[in-house]
C-alpha cells in the first residue's frame, strides 16, 4: 500500500496547476513582446531615453493599456501625480 505524501496531487489537480501557470507564463510572455513597442522618448515633453541607462530604466515609468505602451520622464510623471491630487482635491469639497 503507497500513501501519499503531503505535496503530492492527484492527476486533476496537477492539470488544473499546469493550466493556470500556463496561462499566466502567456500573459508574461505578451507584455514582455509589448516592450519591443516601448517609445525612445516621453510622450509628454519629448525627452530622449536611453534603454541601457539603468538610472533611467528604474526611474522612469511605462503604462501598458491594451497593445498601446506610453513612456513617461520622472518629472512629466510627478508633475501629472499633483495635478491629479488637486482635481481630487477640488472635487472633494
């Protein structure tokens, strides 16, 4: 008689797994093809960016919505952030 052991699933089990990390390596693999779509400069103010400078690849910020990708500088992103926080601000009251 073989018990199972506390990590083991049945074959139902093991598919469903493989089917949801299937799935999402799909969903991965799509949004990385995006990248190739990423522009060379903000979309706001026009700035150049450069893809192997790792200071600007971790400060700057990109928006993926549907197959459209949009690159934003840190200072057009901040500047964005604040007019938001105020247009909450004067809807609030």
């Amino acid at each position: 008689m073989i018990t199972k052991g506390p990590f083991q699933m049945n074959r139902k089990t093991r598919r469903a797994v493989s089917r949801k990390n299937r799935d999402k390596m799909k969903q991965m693999e799509e949004q990385i093809a995006l990248f190739q779509n990423l522009p060379s400069y903000c979309l706001t103010c026009e700035k150049d960016f450069d893809k192997k400078n790792k200071e600007m690849v971790s400060s700057w910020n990109v928006v993926v919505k549907g197959e459209t990708v949009r690159l934003y500088c840190p200072d057009c992103w901040s500047r964005a952030k604040e007019m938001l926080n105020e247009m909450k601000k004067e809807f609030s009251k």
